[in-house]
C-alpha cells in the first residue's frame, strides 16, 4: 500500500512542507529509512540518525529544519505523539482478509451478517449471531449462539466469543482471547471449605487455621454473559469469564493489554487501562479512567474508584477510594510505599549499627563485671 506525503498530511489535518507527491510505503526510524520510508523524529534527540538513513520525508517536531535534514518534504506537529493514532490508522494494512465470506467458514442460517463484513477461513458463526456493518473477522474465531456485535468489529486469528455476549461498535479482539468463557465459581457441599473457615475467622478476630482433610468442589455454572460497550480492545490471549447471574461488564472506551484475566460478575468503567498480566478478581468493581500498571491483582468483591492509578506490581486487596495513586502489597499510597522502600534500603545499614552497639555494650558490661 503507497501513500504520498500529500495523503497522509491530509489524513493528519495539516499541511506538508515542500514536496508532497513523494510515494512511500512505510514508516522507519531515521535511520532504518529508506527513500520510500517516512521517517519519524518527533523529538530532535532523534535528528541524528537522518546522517544515517536516506528518507526523503519525514514526521517531525514542530519547527524543524527540515531542509537542512536533507529532506524534500515534511510535516511538522506541534504534538507528534498525539498524531501517532491517526498515522497508524492510515498507514495500516490490516489483516488482509478478503470481503465477503470465506468458502471454508461455518455460518448458520439465522445468523445475519452486516454489510462489507470479511470474514476468512474457517471462522465459525453460530445460530442467531448478529454481526454489524463492515466486520473484519480473521481465520479461525467462533462467536458462539445468539451474540451480537456492533459495526466494525476487528477479530483477530484464533480469538474466541462465547455464547449470549453483547458487544459495542468498533470492537478489537487480537489474537487468542476469549470473550465469555465460565467463570472460576465452585463451592463445597457437604462440608465449610478451608476458605469459607478462614474468612469467618479472621471475621471474629480469630486466628486463621485449615479445615482438614479434603473436599469436593462443585461447579457454580455461568448464566450471565458478557456486556461490552463501544470502542473497547481485547489484548492477545486475554480472557473476560462471563458472569453467574449478572453479566460481567466492561465499559466504553476501555484498553485491555495482553494476558489480562477479568473474572466472573466484574464491573470496569469507561475508558479504563489494563496493562499486561493484569489479573481482577470476581465481583471486583472498578470506576471509570483507571489506570492498572502491568502485573496488578485486584481482589474479589472490592470497588477502587475514579482516577485511581496502580503502579505494576501492586496487589489491591482493599476497597481504593476516588484519586488515588497506589503502590505496592497491599496497595498504599504510591508515597507511603516510595517511604517504606527508602527505609527497606536502609535495613543493611541499620543492621550493622545494631551489631556495633551490641559489641560496645557487651564490651562495657565485661569491662563492669
């Protein structure tokens, strides 16, 4: 796919600066560049590699000596980075899917597929589907009976829908990840589990201990389904349990990363960001623009606020409130943990003191004895 440098100012709502009928084709560094490349240097730290590399044109930062650069043609923004979404949406080639419907694909009869849909080989649809206008679908997703999917659903090769889900306009769904699968709900029937004894003595003050021997665990089947809102995007291998009675749900505008692990009845807001390997628990309830940095663990049945920020590797076991930034395990303030980590720094230090006084005191009472 060419596009001029003309085209993709256009695409960016600006104007080029010198030569705009230059062809390319893709973008580079600066100096992985070709001619046909479109180098990125937003930042001039990265002017350098122009020595390098041979662009002819190039994104760059606002003010740029472009001429000098030895380019013949440019765009300069003010705000680069924030360009990024819209340069990456013009110059992607997408999956490469042919329109229409694949002779290998399985679509049951009452399913009703939009218009300008593409969908590859293999892809299973099932009984009362309902897919909306211009879905991309890619070689071997199922979407399990009586779902449905807004307009522009992008599906990525291997992922999974389950059945009874509802699911928004421009839906991303990559590689792997399952949409509805069961919840982790089980329950022991013919005796208190060691996890039920444990919560009711920690409830009254007592301490914690196992009920032995051992017990049968049956399953709570899921009923409910999934709920997610418009322009929401699923990470590869990730997996979003559907809920027991109530659906689980994810609200508009949500990022979710890859290998992130949402669990049965939860709730996350709009415009919410889940790093990779985060992991929420059943029944956990989140607010709107969170952030969750890469590994954080949200415990079952507890709610974190609005604006809150959890910096990676913080563990949440506790209800978080509105604003707050978070760090840690358990979860504090993102400045009480930065507090407690100076002082662990300081342990070997403090340590050795202890064993310095230890010595002079024992000296001193041999010296008096």
């Amino acid at each position: 796919m060419t596009f001029t440098l003309a085209e993709i100012a256009k695409a960016l709502g600006t104007e080029v600066l010198g030569r705009g009928d230059i062809a390319l084709d893709g973008v580079r560094e600066p100096a992985d560049a070709g001619p046909e490349h479109l180098a990125l240097a937003m930042d001039p730290k990265y002017a350098d590699g122009f020595a390098q590399g041979a662009a002819r044109a190039a994104l760059l930062w606002e003010g740029a000596d472009w001429q000098g650069l030895g380019l013949d043609g440019a765009i300069c923004l003010s705000r680069g980075k924030a360009a990024m979404p819209l340069l990456t949406r013009a110059l992607d080639p997408g999956m490469g899917v042919a329109p229409g419907i694949h002779p290998t694909a399985v679509v049951d009869d009452t399913a009703q597929i939009g218009e300008g849909a593409c969908i590859g080989p293999f892809v299973v649809i099932g009984a009362g589907v309902v897919i909306g206008k211009n879905a991309t679908i890619g070689a071997h997703v199922s979407i399990g009976y009586d779902t449905k999917i807004g307009d522009a659903a992008v599906l990525h090769p291997g992922a999974r829908i389950a059945h009874q889900c509802r699911i928004g306009d421009r839906f991303v769904l990559n590689a792997n990840a399952v949409i509805g699968s069961d919840g982790f709900s089980f329950v022991t029937l013919d005796r208190e589990s060691a996890v039920e004894k444990m919560r009711g003595d920690m409830a009254e003050g007592e301490q914690a201990g196992a009920v032995q021997g051992s017990a049968h665990w049956a399953r709570v089947h899921s009923l409910g389904g999934v709920e997610i809102g418009d322009d929401v995007e699923v990470g590869a291998a990730s997996t979003i349990d559907r809920g027991t009675i109530r659906a689980t749900r994810i609200g508009n505008g949500t990022k979710i990363d890859c290998q992130v692990q949402v669990g049965h009845n939860a709730v996350v807001g709009e415009h919410v960001m889940m790093c990779g390997n985060v992991g929420v628990s059943g029944s956990a309830r989140i607010g709107n623009r969170v952030v969750l940095g890469g590994k954080v663990g949200v415990s079952d049945n507890i709610f974190i606020g609005d604006d809150v920020i959890a910096g990676g590797g913080t563990n949440i076991y506790t209800n978080v409130p509105a604003g707050r930034a978070v760090l840690g395990s358990p979860a504090v303030k993102i400045e009480t943990e930065m507090a407690i980590r100076r002082e662990l720094r300081r342990l070997p230090r403090l340590a050795q003191t202890l064993r310095d006084l230890q010595k002079t005191v024992s000296k001193l009472v041999d010296k008096d004895g």
